[in-house]
C-alpha cells in the first residue's frame, strides 16, 4: 500500500523582524545574517500566538469536513509545548471540530520529533487503510535577546495529512536513524530559552549527516544520483547550504548537480524569510522545493535528513505522486502572504516576543490584542489556556 503526505498546510505568525533592523542594532555587519547565515527575517509570535494556535492555523487552512470525519489520530511534534501533561494535539482536536473517536498525542525529540510521527503515522494508516493522520510540527523558537542565537529565531506550524494513495509524497520504506547522546542544544524544565553550545551543534549537525547519508547509501545501495532533490532540517539557511556541500558528489554529471543545486535553492526561500520553526523546518523545506521548483515531476524521489539536537538524525525519502503540484499553494502567492507581516521594531520585537503572562493570585491573564492567525489564546483562566476561533472582523 502507497502511504504518505496528502497534503500540507503551514501557518506562521503574523509579525516579522527585518534582520538588517537586527543587526544594526546589535552592531553586526547586515553581512553576517543576509550573506553568513542566509536569513532575511524571522517571524515573530506575540503572546497570544503559541504552537497550538499556529498548528489548528495550520491544518484548519487545509482540512475538508470530510478529513475531519476521518481523522483518528493527531500527533504534535513540538519542543515548545505549553503543557507538561495534556498534549497541544488535544486542544487542536477541539478547536478543529475533529470526530471524538481519534488519539492525540504529542511527541518530543527536539526538531527531529516529527519525523518520528510521520512513520508512526505510516505505521498506523498500514493497520487501517481507511483512516486519516494529522501530523503537525508547531514551534517557537526564542533564543534570547542579545544571545548568539537570537538570530535563528522563528515560528511557525506546518500540518501535513497521511493518508494512504497521498497526492503529494509517498513515504518510503528506506530509512536509517542515528543517535549519539551528546550536549549541542538543550532546555531544562525550568529554562524557558535553550542552553547552546553553537558551534559544537553545527560541527555535529554535519558530522551526523555524514555518517546518517554514508550508511544509508551503503544499507539501500543508493547514491545522491538517485534524488532530484534534498531537504535538510534548516535552523538556518547557511547551515543546510554547508551540507548540501558535504554530500555533493563531485563525480556527478554537471546537469544532475546543477539540478540538485538548483532545488536545493527553492528549498530554503520560505526558511529565508521566516527562521527556524525547529520540528517543522525540514517540512517547510519541503514544502518550499515543492511549491517553488519548476524541475520537479511526478516520479522523482526526494531524500531528506532530519536533525533534532541532543542528538538524533534520520534519513529517509519519498517519491512524488504525479499530479502533486495540484494540491499545492503557488510559491509566489506565499510569498506574498509573507510579505503581509507587521514589521517591528527592534524595540517592539524585544517587547512582543518575550512578553511573560502576568498571572493574578487565581492563576488568571488576559492579554492586549495582537494580530495572529485563525486562532488565538484569548487568556488564561485559572491556569486554564483558552482559545478561540477569531471572528472575521478582527482579522
Ligand atoms: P554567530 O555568532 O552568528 O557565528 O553564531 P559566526 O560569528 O560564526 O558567524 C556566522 C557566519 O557569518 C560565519 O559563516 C561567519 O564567517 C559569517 P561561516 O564561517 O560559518 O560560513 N560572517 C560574515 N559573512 C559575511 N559578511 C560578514 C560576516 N561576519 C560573519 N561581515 C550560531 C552562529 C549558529 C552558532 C548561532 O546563531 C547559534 O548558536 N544558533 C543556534 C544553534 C543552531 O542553530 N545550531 C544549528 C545546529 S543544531 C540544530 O540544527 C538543532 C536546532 O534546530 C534545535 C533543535 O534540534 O531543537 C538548533
């Protein structure tokens, strides 16, 4: 049975930090984020814009009421969860209005996580041809203000259903994880920013793609020949450049690597724009190549390395179902739905992203009112998060 990705839906937030703004005001050369780390801007969340708001976001844009009926599993993939018991896939039950009859977890792994819910997806639609799987990757991440990772900040959900004969990507069987138990990136409980050791986490993002890339050829006898495209996990653009650099194949005919460089470019437009969204940045790639690439036809296989710190690393690819463009937005449309984001300034930015919920002695916020998606956090009531579904005159 062919199982894979029916479609893709992708929310982001609605304000956005230009980094030239970023970088003036943190005396860096404009150079060093547009040329050394390839990154335009980043989106950011205001208080009441969190990973539930932009994953419901996310597959409410994509989603039938006859998905909806049929949904019997939701799996969230997030490393910014707001809960540490009820999971954010429960909450997007509700306020998608899905049939009752359904599991929903959330899954953690850092930015590796959904990979793992796409093969459990995979997994269950195999024992049950008929149902539906609702995976969403939905983070935030904040590194900090005047951090050296504040510049790969970002947020954003990508919602992908798997279902069996999908219209996008069939998911392969093909596949080989690794793990190494290693300290590059990692948020105590009590933390609410990331401890990073930054450039151990980039010398070990290669080092595992190397080796994951190495076997996995070796394992399924398979080269880079084989692929039209390559998806990385992309906490940032540059990073995914350097290793799309490390496994081109030199001794390839210059027609296939100009292609493979070429899809390679259209993957990271929209991570350009945005920053790290962690578990949904392979997947934003993805989603970037598909609706970008004018080289891509039906047929083609697509490999792609998935990289959660901590660390575990996985390869695995998909073969695109003919006719996939269909079920997709146009890049330039998206685009320009990007550009639509509030510019802030550097002072707003400070302001708005790192804006703490100031609870009364009952355990109760409300907040002041900013733009964000089809959904919002409204307050918080007695230490319960309410959402809502935001009214076309607010928009
Ligand atoms: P930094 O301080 O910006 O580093 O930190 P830098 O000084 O090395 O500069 C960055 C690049 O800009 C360098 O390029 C400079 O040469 C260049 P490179 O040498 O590496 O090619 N540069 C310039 N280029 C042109 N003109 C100029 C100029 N000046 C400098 N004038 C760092 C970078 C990534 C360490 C930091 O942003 C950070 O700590 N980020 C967070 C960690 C991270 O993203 N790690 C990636 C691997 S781990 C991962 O992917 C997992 C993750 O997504 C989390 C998860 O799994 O949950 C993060």
């Amino acid at each position: 049975m062919k199982i894979g990705i029916d479609k893709i839906g992708f929310a982001t937030a609605q304000y956005m930090l230009d980094m030239n703004d970023l970088a003036h005001s943190r005396g860096a050369e404009p150079e060093k984020f547009s040329k050394g780390l390839l990154l335009q801007a980043l989106s950011i969340a205001p208080i009441t814009e969190d990973i539930i708001t932009l994953g419901a976001s996310a597959a409410e844009k994509m989603l039938t009421q006859d998905d909806k009926e049929n949904i019997d599993m939701i799996i969230v993939a997030t490393e910014s969860g707001v809960d540490q018991s009820k999971a954010a896939a429960v909450y997007i039950h509700h306020l998608l209005g899905i049939q009752p009859f359904a599991r929903s977890i959330e899954m953690k792994e850092a930015c590796y996580s959904a990979t793992a819910a796409l093969d459990y997806a995979k997994l269950h639609i195999g024992k049950n041809p008929d149902s539906k799987v609702l995976v969403i990757a939905s983070d935030i991440a904040k590194y900090g203000i005047g951090t050296p990772g504040e510049s790969t900040q970002g947020a954003g959900s990508i919602a992908m259903l798997l279902t069996k004969d999908p219209a996008i990507l069939v998911l392969q069987d093909q596949s080989l994880a690794l793990t190494r138990d290693i300290m590059d990136f990692w948020r105590p409980n009590y933390s609410t920013t990331p401890f990073v050791n930054g450039m151990y986490s980039t010398k070990q993002y290669l080092d595992m793609l190397k080796t994951s890339w190495d076997e996995y050829q070796k394992r399924f006898n398979k080269s880079l020949a084989d692929f039209a495209a390559f998806c990385f996990h992309i906490p940032f653009p540059k990073l995914a450049l350097k290793g799309f650099n490390k496994i081109l194949d030199k001794s390839l005919p210059e027609a296939i690597k100009e292609k493979l460089k070429d899809n390679f470019e259209q993957s990271i437009l929209y991570s350009q724009q945005i920053g790290n969204i962690y578990t949904g940045s392979l997947f934003l790639g993805l989603l970037s190549l598909l609706e970008n690439s004018t080289k891509l036809q039906g047929g083609d296989q697509i490999a792609m390395f998935s990289y959660g710190s901590g660390a575990v690393a996985e390869i695995f690819t998909g073969t695109l179902a003919e006719g996939f463009q269909q079920q997709l937005s146009k890049g330039q449309d998206r685009m320009q739905e990007l550009r639509q984001r509030i510019p802030l300034s550097v002072e707003d930015y400070e302001r708005i992203f790192f804006e703490n919920a100031l609870l009364d002695e009952n355990g109760s916020a409300s907040f002041a009112e900013y733009k964000t998606g089809i959904f919002a956090l409204r307050e918080i009531f007695e230490h319960q998060r309410i959402y809502q579904k935001v009214t076309v005159n607010e928009k």
